[in-house]
C-alpha cells in the first residue's frame, strides 16, 4: 500500500529533523505540492510529535519493552508518528495509523523492523498512564524545567511547558495604511495596536508576526524623524514596525544573505557584525538590539529546540549577547534609549547579559525597564526586554551650587 502523502512528507521532514533541520522551513518545502488538507495534516504530525517526543518514546518502551535508544531512527520515527496518531488523533482508524507505520518503514529499507513495529503499535491502548517523571509528563528536557523553576516556581515551570503542548496562535502586524483590507480576512484585533489575532484561515498576504514580538518596538518610544540603529535587523519585522513610526533606521545584520532578503522600503541595509565597532560614525537616539538567541520563547512554534538545545549553549549566546549589548551601548548618544530583546526565557540570555553589560558602563547607562512575557500567561510566544537610558552628561556641579546661591 503506498504511503499517504501527508505521513510520507511528515516522516522525512522529521527524519530532516533529527539531522539538524528546522522543522517549519521544511514543512513548507516538502509541503508545497501537497492540497491544503494533506498539508495540514503533515503539520501536526511534524509537530505534534516534536512537542511529545517524551511522552511518545516512553509509550514506545512501555509497549515495546525495550529502550527506544537502541532502535534505528527511521524505525523510531515511525513509531513516534503511529504513537502519535493513535493517542491524540481520534479522527485516524487505528488500522491506518498502524498500516501506514508499518508501510514507513519498509519504505525507508527497514523492512526487517516491520513485525516489529506492527506488533508494538497493535498493542497501544487508550488507557492513561502515570508520567514517571515530571520531564516526560511535560515532555520537555529536566535542565530547562529546573531553570523555568528558579525563575517561576514549579508551577510556574509546569504552566510554561505546558504551554509549549499546545498548537500556537497565528498572529500578523497590519500596518495602519493596510487596515482597510482587514474585513477580507477572518482576524480580531489584539490590546497590542496593530496587531491581529487570526482566527480562521492562513491570512496569506499579511505578515505574521507573533504577539510578544510586536511588543518590543514600542518599547523604544520612537518619534518620527528619529535615527534607529537596529543592530540585528534581519528579516526586518520590527524595522518595518520602526519605520512605520516614522524612524530613519539604518538595518546591521551580520548574514548578508537574510538582509539581502530583507524588503524594508526606507531602511538602510549594512551587512556588519554588530558585536565589533561599526563602519557608521554617529551615534544614535535610538537603538534596538534583538539579539540572537536560544529561542526558548518560542518551543511551541520550534518544538525541536528544546531536544536540541544544550546548557553550554545559554553560554555561547550568553558571551555573544554582551558583545553586541556593549557595542551598541557604545552608539548610544547622550539622552538615548536602547531596547536589548530577545525571544529567550533565560536569565544568562537576559537580565544576567543586561547586568554584565551595565556594569563596565558609566553611571549615565540606567536600566529604566525590563519586560517579560510568559508562555501560558501572556499570548504569545515568551519575550523579554530591557530598557536603557543614557542620561545627558550631568550638568557640573560648580553651576548647581551657583544657581542656589
Ligand atoms: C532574532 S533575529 C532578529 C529578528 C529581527 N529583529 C526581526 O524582528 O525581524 C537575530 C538576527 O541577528 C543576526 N545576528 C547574529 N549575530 C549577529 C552579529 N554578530 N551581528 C549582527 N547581527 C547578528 C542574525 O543573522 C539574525 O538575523
């Protein structure tokens, strides 16, 4: 029996996966020729099985008896999408999610695992089962759990993760000369100014844009005219947010290839690392630094992060968020306000990189905010911000006391 078309691209978008890829740009590649029902289905297989795959591989031992680390990965695989479609998709005969599994693994040149994956997969019941362990119950890895812990609790850490189960909202930035075109799309408007919630649909010719990202950009308090260095631009969502707010921005991003692909009419584009002194001799009213990072934030969109990601990473990012923090702070002028974001829930990502930063700058350099929004609190992906002001240089005392006097 051939493969549905639907299972067939799921497994190797997953089998890319597991490789290193990403698992939304590989959906859209291996999903173009599919009808929008196929396609739709692929996606929740992909990440469906992403946001479970602790839950699942514990089912797989429980059923199988043996250790799902010893099994080939196209059989695993297989496995983790038959477990899948038969505990959480009720609209899928068993037979076929059997079947198909079975099929999914001859197809891959395994074909001597076929019994066996038949055979695991008849025995899966709908029974419940008792979570061994809080990791497999929230099917997130323990050392992040235990960093969500310190920052929000157990329970805090728990709503989070559980969070990330769930199959995102689709949100897009409307800007105000492109609101007329609204009543054509199925969208509701959000407590964040320009932002849509969408509610049916894909809204294909707006832009989306999480809710939390859409947060960051009023945060700097633009006014128009005003210079931006926006020091990790690309693909330009929030200078597109910027200009729109009437900003002058100069766009620095260190991939020449996401900035060449970047269509912000109005900003000026400068391929440059933002972490060492710039090509540009000026400094800057305005400076937002929306630094790369681990993207813990964002696992219900990505789920394949959190398998991925390692604590040695946090450090990586870590050193690499000071240096563009510092040389940015660097180009701030006197009376200037700098936004540092990230789509990271870290504290080495976030308040520790802020600290550090702050710490070799002169007392003019004030942390005057910092935001964060919570995955299972606030809508949305998680985010944080810092605010940083460089006060005016102080005015001299010798005047202070003259004016008393
Ligand atoms: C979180 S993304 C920025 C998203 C963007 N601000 C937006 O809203 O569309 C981080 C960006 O930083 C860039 N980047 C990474 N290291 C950099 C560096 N040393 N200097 C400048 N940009 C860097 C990446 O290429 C990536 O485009």
């Amino acid at each position: 029996m051939p493969v549905s078309p639907s299972r067939r691209v799921a497994f190797d978008v997953l089998r890319k996966v597991a490789r290193g890829g990403n698992a939304s740009d590989l959906l859209r590649i291996h999903s173009a020729n599919l009808s929008s029902r196929d396609a739709g289905l692929a996606s929740e297989l992909v990440f469906g099985v992403l946001r479970y795959q602790a839950q699942l591989d514990f089912l797989i031992q429980y059923y199988s008896g043996r250790d799902t680390g010893g099994l080939d990965l196209e059989v695993l695989i297989a496995l983790r999408l038959g477990m899948y479609q038969m505990r959480h998709l009720e609209r899928i005969p068993r037979h076929a999610a059997v079947a198909e599994s079975v099929d999914l693994v001859k197809r891959a040149h395994k074909r001597s695992a076929a019994g066996f994956v038949n055979a695991v997969l008849r025995k899966v019941d709908d029974v419940a089962v008792m979570w061994p362990s809080w990791e497999i119950a929230l099917s997130c890895p323990a050392w992040l759990l235990e960093n969500w812990k310190r920052m929000f609790g157990r329970e805090g850490a728990a709503r989070v993760a559980r969070a990330f189960l769930r199959k995102p909202e689709t949100y897009v930035w409307v800007p105000a000369s492109r609101r007329g075109e609204l009543r054509k799309y199925d969208v509701e408007a959000t407590e964040v100014p320009g932002c849509y919630r969408v509610i049916s649909g894909n809204a294909d010719g707006l832009q989306r844009q999480d809710i939390g990202s859409q947060t960051i950009v009023p945060l700097l308090e633009l006014e128009p005219g005003q210079q931006l260095l926006d020091l990790c631009a690309a693909p330009g969502n929030k200078t597109a947010q910027a200009v729109e707010r009437g900003a002058r921005a100069i766009a620095v991003d260190s991939s020449f290839d996401r900035l060449a692909a970047m269509n912000v009419p109005g900003a000026e584009r400068v391929a440059a690392d933002g972490s060492r002194p710039l090509p540009l001799c000026t400094e800057f009213e305005r400076i937002l630094v929306d630094a790369p990072c681990s993207g813990t934030g964002t696992l219900g969109r990505n789920p394949e992060i959190k398998w991925r990601l390692q604590p040695s990473d946090l450090e990586r990012h870590h050193a690499r968020q000071v240096a563009l923090l510092e040389n940015a702070l660097d180009r701030l002028a006197p009376g200037g306000q700098l936004v540092y974001s990230t789509c990271s829930l870290e504290y080495e990502e976030n308040e520790q990189v802020v600290e550090e930063a702050l710490s070799r700058r002169p007392p003019e350099f004030v942390l005057a905010d910092q935001e964060r929004r919570i995955p299972g609190v606030d809508p949305g992906d998680g985010f944080y911000a810092a605010v940083i002001v460089r006060l005016r240089a102080s005015y001299p005392q010798e005047r202070i006391h003259d004016a008393e006097d």
